[in-house]
C-alpha cells in the first residue's frame, strides 16, 4: 500500500471547504474514492459537492 496526499475541497454551507489529507491505498482511484467516502460520512456532504483537485503519491 502506498500513501498518497489527496487535496481538494468541499460545500460547508454556503463557503468551500479546503482540505489536504493523507491516505494510504493501492492506487490513485481508490485514494480518490477512500476520501470521497470519509469527508461524505464525517460533514454529510453529497459527493457532487466535493471537489478532488489532485492525488499524488507522498
């Protein structure tokens, strides 16, 4: 598993949100997805309201 650095940002509200989080996964897609599932379920944002602006390998 590699770890990959995941930045990008999300609706709170009426504002965005950025966010710059570690992941560890086995590639680019699934750390995209990995995220787009945590920051779904912590902020009960819909995934159409989060912005994935880059994945790079940490």
């Amino acid at each position: 598993m590699a770890t990959f650095v995941v930045k990008g940002q999300f609706k709170a509200g009426v504002q965005w949100e950025k966010f710059s989080r570690e992941v560890e996964a086995a590639n680019q897609k699934n750390a995209e997805e990995k995220m787009l599932s945590t920051i779904g379920s912590r902020h009960k944002v819909e995934r159409r309201l989060i912005k994935i602006e880059s994945v790079t390998e940490a």
